[in-house]
C-alpha cells in the first residue's frame, strides 16, 4: 500500500468533517474543563456504524465458538483485501481524532481494544456473552489495570496488588493500582494482579487477572488526575479493599487464562497503534507550522524564506512520510495475515513517539511567544505527545525489547 484509496480518502473526509463539528468545537471542556469524552465518542461510533460492524463480528464469533465451527476460510485475495480495508477503517479515525484529541483514541482504545478486546481473546464463552459486547459498542466504558505507584516499567516485578484464594473458592484482593485511563469511570476492569501464594517469592507469584464491576463492595475509583496533556482521556486511581470475586470473574476461566503472556500482547497491541496516534499529530503539526511560516513576516519578509525554518519544516515532512509509511506497512501486514516481529514493533513505537515529541517540539518554536498560547493548539500537540514516550512502554523499554529481540534473549 502507497496511498489511501479512493473509498478510504472519502472515509478520512467524513471522519474529518465529523471532528470540526463535533469534536473541534468542544475541545477545551474536554481537553480542560473536566467534561468527560464519552458522548462524543459514542456519537462517532454510531455515526459511522463502528458499534454494528462490532455486534455483528462479536454474534459471529460466539456463533462460532458455540458450534465449534472454525472460521470461514475465504479466498486469499478477497481475504487479504477485507483484512486491509478493515486494518485502514479503525486507523483512519485514529490518525484524524489525534490531529486534534489525543485523549480521545487513548479513551477508546483502552474500552474498546484492551478492555474488550482482553476479553474477546482471552475470556470464556460465558465472560464474553456477559460482559464484552458493551464494551465493544461503548455502551459501557472499560479499563485495562496493571499499571501501580512503584511499579513503573517493571509492572509484574514489582507489583504489590494481590489475590488470596479465601477457601471457599472465591479470591480477596487487595491493593491498589493507579494511571488507570477511564479508572474514574469505567464500569467494567480487567485487572492484572498477582496471586498471594505461601512459599513463593512477591517476584515469582503468578499472575491472575479478574474482571470486575464498578460498584463492586471494596472497589473505590478515584476522581480523574491533572495531567500534563490528553486532558480528554480521563486518568485515575483504583482502590481494592477486601473486593471479593468468584472464580466466574477469572478472565479465562483459570488462573492460568490471562497471565503474563496476555498482558505483554496486549502490550503489543498498544505499540502498533502509536505510529497512527503519531502521524495525526505530526500532520497537524507540520500544516500549523507551515501555514504560520507563510503567514508570519518579520523582518519584512514571511519567516519560511529563513532557511533555518526549511530546515525544520523539511524535517517535519520526513517525520510524517515515515509514519505514513510505517502505518501503510501495518495495513500490509495485516492484510497478508502477519505480524510484526517484538523488534519492530518496539522500533516502531520508539521512532513514533520520539518524532511525534520533536515535531511537536519545533512546531512550539516555529510559533514562537504564540506557539506558548493555549490558543496556538501547538502547545497543547506538545504536552499530548510526550505521553507516546512514556505510556505502552517507555522509550527507554522499547530499546530494551529491541535489542533483546535481535539478539535472541527474548
């Protein structure tokens, strides 16, 4: 894939449109006045029928799954070509929400892809028919829970947050978790935990993961944090006090169903996404800072006739061509039923978040004393792109995984 087709580019006007009417309009009392997403969100979703075309794939696989029938093999170019064209739709909004709202993909993403998606892959027949297609309609608003205070980049090492079989065939947890996107919210989790096992070391516990209800007694969610940038992703703490829960909350049936091995695909899954969340900011970026460059005279003359400023521009340019390319790839891949290794994955998300932070960075300095002003909106491109190097892994993992990938450690 080299370009967006003809459909596609008619999709990424209507997403486009969508956003200036819905979306620009309403920005600062989501981005800042506490003004939760979700309408908005759901308002998009029905509008370009996001929440059928989820009911519709969530009814055939439980079809499936209930008459142990495998899934329909179709030919190979007319599977490829479904593949990429559904890879392409649930990127397009992803690229064109980001040029304005960051928050608003990481929102969505968490409730519908990592909340949903966790139970769709993972959870039993009975899980998926009770909880999953709420989530993937956005009927409800899920969270994904395994991020705590002291954990950091080393999530499972130091985690502290416990389940403790209580006899009787149920779990008591206990502990906290925080940085939770949608934790005030959500009322549905999924979370990671570890299982408070005797005679086994903190480090070496396993781990467990449970589906719980907002409301649940013991659970308390926190109100949403300040932060630095995507204001419209709403960010909490949760609290587990003595939270009883059956086994029929085991995401997976067992104690085995989701452990280390889903969270870190999960993992994968949110990295694969930055380039897209990348490119939208970059592409907004790179268009302020152009029309500005032509707008803006000192000196008697526009600021883009100083070469210092080409240079920068020129710069943006090979930034957003990359990603582009990079997203094309994804699509490809998915269309021929691959997927990237750990190491490019890993590479991927690194290169698009460290361009995403600089694009943004230089987009500041090409406004100058008006790229500080909230009013600019390249300030606030700025504060939302340092998240890409920080949240689905740190810049400073990601070259972890990289080498260790390359070199066959794993």
């Amino acid at each position: 894939m080299i370009e967006w087709n003809e459909q596609q580019q008619m999709i990424q006007k209507m997403v486009r449109d969508f956003i200036a009417k819905e979306v620009v309009p309403n920005l600062d009392d989501i981005e800042y006045n506490g003004v939760p997403p979700y309408d908005i969100l759901r308002k998009m979703i029905k509008t370009f029928g996001m929440d059928e075309m989820a009911r519709q794939s969530f009814e055939r696989q439980i079809a499936r799954e209930k008459t142990g029938t495998p899934k329909q093999e179709k030919d190979k170019e007319g599977s490829s070509a479904a593949a990429a064209e559904q890879a392409a739709l649930r990127l397009i909004p992803t690229i064109e929400l980001c040029r304005h709202a960051q928050g608003l993909v990481t929102a969505m993403g968490v409730s519908m892809g990592l909340a949903g998606g966790a139970i769709m892959s993972k959870g039993t027949l009975e899980q998926k028919e009770r909880w999953a297609l709420p989530l993937l309609t956005m009927e409800k608003i899920g969270a994904w829970a395994i991020s705590e205070p002291n954990s950091g980049s080393d999530a499972f090492g130091q985690m502290k947050t416990v389940a403790r079989r209580d006899g009787n065939g149920s779990y008591i947890i206990n502990g906290s978790k925080t940085w939770i996107t949608n934790g005030p919210y959500a009322d549905t989790i999924i979370l990671i935990c570890k299982l408070d096992e005797e005679g086994v070391e903190p480090r070496d516990r396993k781990i467990v993961s449970f589906i719980l209800d907002s409301g649940m007694e013991g659970l308390t969610q926190s109100k949403p944090f300040k932060k630095m940038g995507i204001g419209s992703s709403p960010t909490g703490e949760l609290f587990f006090d003595d939270v009883k829960v059956g086994t029929d909350r085991l995401l997976g049936g067992s104690e085995t169903g989701y452990g280390r091995s889903g969270a870190k695909s999960t993992f994968m899954q949110e990295r694969a996404g930055v380039a897209a969340m990348a490119l939208g900011m970059v592409e907004r970026a790179l268009e302020l800072s152009v029309n500005y460059a032509r707008e803006r005279v000192q000196f008697g003359r526009a600021i883009g006739e100083n070469q210092l400023i080409q240079l920068k521009l020129a710069k943006m340019e090979v930034a957003r061509s990359n990603l582009q390319n990079m997203v094309f790839r994804y699509i490809d891949l998915t269309a021929a039923g691959k997927q990237m290794t750990l190491a490019e994955a890993s590479a991927m998300k690194l290169y698009a978040a460290q361009s995403a932070m600089e694009v943004a960075t230089e987009a500041v300095q090409i406004h100058g004393g008006y790229g500080y002003m909230r009013e600019s909106r390249v300030e606030q491109l700025m504060r939302d792109a340092k998240i890409l190097q920080i949240y689905a892994g740190t810049d400073e993992m990601q070259v972890i995984a990289i080498a260790r990938d390359l070199l066959g450690r794993g």
